[in-house]
C-alpha cells in the first residue's frame, strides 16, 4: 500500500491489485450529525448527503446518472454521527470519471430546489416506513433512553418527521457551505490502479480545494446508568416484539477494544449466537435469532442484545441474558471456548479481504479508527494474546445485569404485564 498526504488535508492510500479489472474509491469526509446546529436540525447532515447528486454547477441530476449508469460503475454516499462517507465501484479505465464525479458532487453541488424537493419528500416516505417498523423503532427508544438529551447519541442521524419538513433549503446549502471541507478526508483506491496515476488523478481533482470548516466542540461522555430503564412502544398490527437490552459502550479508539469484541463474540455472536444462543435458542426455543455486539465507532455507541421475541416471553429471555451476563463477569471463559473464538477471528480476516470492496474497507477502518498501517500485519498476534481474564475483564466493565436499559417495541402490552421492573408507554415518531 502507497500513502500520499495533499497539503490541504487530504489523505490518500492506495492498494494496487491487478488480478482485478476494477477498482474501488471509499472514503469519507469529517463532517456529519455532529455538525447539525440543534436538535430541531436532527438528520440535516444525512439529508445533504442524500442531495449532493441532486446537481452541480456542470452536470443535471440526469447527466451525473446517466455516465454513472453509462459505463455499468456507482456512486453512493452516506452520513454517519461523525463523517459523510462515499464509495464507487468501476472498471479501472473509467477511474478519471469516477473521480471527477466525486470531486463535482462534493465539491460543487447546487442543490436545485425542486430536486431537494423530490429528495425530501423520499425521506419522509422512509421516515414514515420506519414508524411501523419495531426494530427501528425500538433502536429509537433505545438511544433515548442510553443517553441524555443533551448528548449527540440521544438523537437518531436519519431525522424525524418534523425536523424532515422543517429544514429549509438554505439550511442544506449553509451546512455544505460551511462543513464540506477537505481537512481530514481519507480516499482509499483499490483495484487495478498504479499509485503514481491515483495520486495524479486525485491530486488534479482534489488538490486546489481549500474551503475550511469550524473546529468541532462536542462533549461525547456519557452518565453512568444506576439504575433500570425501560419503555416499550406499540405498533400496531404486530405479533413479535422487537427487543434491545444494554448500556453504552467504549469507542473503538478504545486500547481494549479487541478483548471487547472477543468477549462479546463468546456471549452472542459465535457460531448460532454464542452463549445467548445456546440457552435462549437452542435449550429454551424461545427465539429464532437473538444476538449481541458493541456498536461503538469515533464515539460511545452502546454494547446491546438484540432480538425478536414473542410478546408473553420477554420477561424470561430477559431473565436468562441477565444470567449469562452474571456467568461471564464471575467465571473466567474456559480455554476452549476462547480458543475457538480466537480461531474464528483470524481465520474470518482473509475472507474479508479477498474482494477491492473488503480491501478498502479494512484500510479505511485502518485510518478512521487510529489503528496504524501495520494493523493487519499485526492482528493474529494481538488477538492471541488476549487472555481469559482480559475476558473476564472486559465483561466487568461493560456488561451490568443490575443496571440497563431495556426498550421494547411491537403489539401493546396487557395489563401491565411487559415486566415487574419497569413500565411501558406509548412513544410515538416524534420527538
């Protein structure tokens, strides 16, 4: 791998695989939900996002699809709590357009009123979707009740129907105008590309760029739960409950965060799920699916398990992850089951890499989460040393049977009868 660094702050790696007629661009720039000015703005940045291909100062919505669709290649971007990321995919002698696209769409969009009209009114569809939707819907509880108002996380990036109607068509062009910004950006090339052309290439597109943005003044600590929370919210017409128990979580900055993921792995993600799946699914029968992971990225996302379960057995699969989450913090994994599990994680690597897509994703994950080049060379013999206490350890910190959140969301609850714990509420789309 070749690294390239533009005096105005962008940062290019590029990955040359010539067994490959393609080549991949993945990237993202450091702007997203972070930047919004409040609350009542919630979803501005995914929704600039989702309009940059709207228009530009060369090219019609038409057009920029047109050559897109016109050599069989694509173009997406994406916004994130703390990026706005993009990726295309095209064969390796049609990279000059790809990248002259992403340059034009970053750089240069005009936003035409009647085609953020059209985009907008696509949002609310997808809004309005996912208010019948009870893992979404839950996922929405669920952070409300992780994190205070006053935190980033407390809000979903994806918006709510009223901010959707509210922003305005200046708000979209202020916050590109004044948070698209070079500083920060990470390109990563991969596919039948020279480095020497992909640095010429980006450099002729990217290099004169030099807008800048406002140094970011965020507070991404969390309180400590000392208690339970828990809400449920009815959707009607439903017969399974779409359930979400845990806490926040580390970042994946993180120096623990492999043990982490090591140990959640046994818990409820290993083979059908891990422990989790071995009680609840395959002794009990009480779920199909049901799992758990960390969520966490730049910042605190939540460690949780997540399942969908029939209404009348919430109670006793709650009862049982509590359980499991006494187990995992008082006996130390056994070195078989640890064995195993380390097994999987170095043996899963090569497969994501054996595609341009996976390559890129790798570096980038590399680059955003300040893990240094060496990283993948690096990697067996960091997940090998991870020891049973490491495990144990790291269940201590971030799994709490006493103290959690618990959201439910699916067919209203009768009498009361959800748990003994807690209290279920009506939480509707808006917040």
């Amino acid at each position: 791998m070749t690294c390239f660094s533009l005096a105005n702050g962008v940062n290019l790696y590029v990955y040359a695989n010539p067994s490959s007629p393609s080549v991949v661009v993945n990237g993202y720039l450091e702007v997203g939900a972070l930047d919004e000015p409040s609350a009542t703005k919630a979803g501005l940045a995914g929704f600039v996002a989702d309009c940059l291909m709207r228009g530009t100062q060369r090219r019609t919505y038409a057009q920029i699809y047109e050559q897109i669709e016109a050599v069989s290649a694509s173009l997406s971007f994406c916004s994130g709590m703390f990026t706005t990321s993009f990726f295309a995919k095209s064969l390796a002698e049609d990279l000059p357009l790809m990248l002259d696209l992403l340059s034009d769409v970053i750089r240069c969009p005009t936003f035409p009123e009647s085609e953020v009209a059209k985009e907008r009114a696509e949002w609310l569809t997808d809004l309005h979707e996912r208010a019948t939707s009870t893992s979404a819907m839950c996922g929405l509880v669920f952070n409300a009740l992780c994190y205070p108002e006053d935190h980033p996380f407390h809000y979903a990036t994806d918006g709510y129907p009223e901010t959707a109607q509210a922003i305005t068509l200046d708000d979209v062009r202020q916050f590109h105008a004044t948070f698209y910004a070079p500083a920060g950006m990470a390109i990563v090339i991969v596919g039948a590309v020279k480095a020497e052309q992909a640095h010429d290439l980006v450099t002729a597109h990217f290099a004169d760029w030099s807008a800048a943005r406002p140094a970011r003044s965020v507070n991404l600590e969390v309180p400590p739960i000392a208690e339970r929370r828990r809400k449920h919210v009815h959707i009607p017409g439903k017969s399974q409950t779409a359930m979400l128990l845990g806490r926040p979580g580390p970042s994946q900055l993180d120096p623990q965060w492999l043990a982490c993921t090591l140990m959640n792995s046994v818990f409820g993600q290993f083979g059908l799920y891990g422990r989790l799946g071995e009680r609840i699914r395959k002794e009990e029968g009480l779920v199909y699916h049901i799992g758990s992971r960390f969520e966490g990225g730049l910042g605190p996302g939540a460690w949780n398990v997540y399942a969908e379960v029939h209404p009348g057995t919430v109670d006793r699969v709650v009862e049982i992850v509590r359980a499991e989450m006494r187990r995992i913090r008082e006996h130390k994994v056994k070195p078989a089951e640890l064995d195993d599990n380390k097994a999987y994680f170095v043996r899963a690597l090569p497969l994501r890499m054996e595609t341009n897509e996976g390559i890129a994703s790798q570096i980038l994950n590399m680059v955003r989460f300040r893990r240094g080049l060496d990283w993948l060379l690096e990697y067996p013999d960091r997940v090998y040393a991870i020891t049973a206490a490491d495990v144990q350890a790291a269940a201590q910190r971030w799994l709490d049977p006493d103290h959690y959140v618990l959201a439910t969301a699916g067919p209203e609850v009768e009498n009361g009868a959800s748990s003994a714990e807690g209290f279920s509420v009506h939480v509707d789309d808006r917040r």
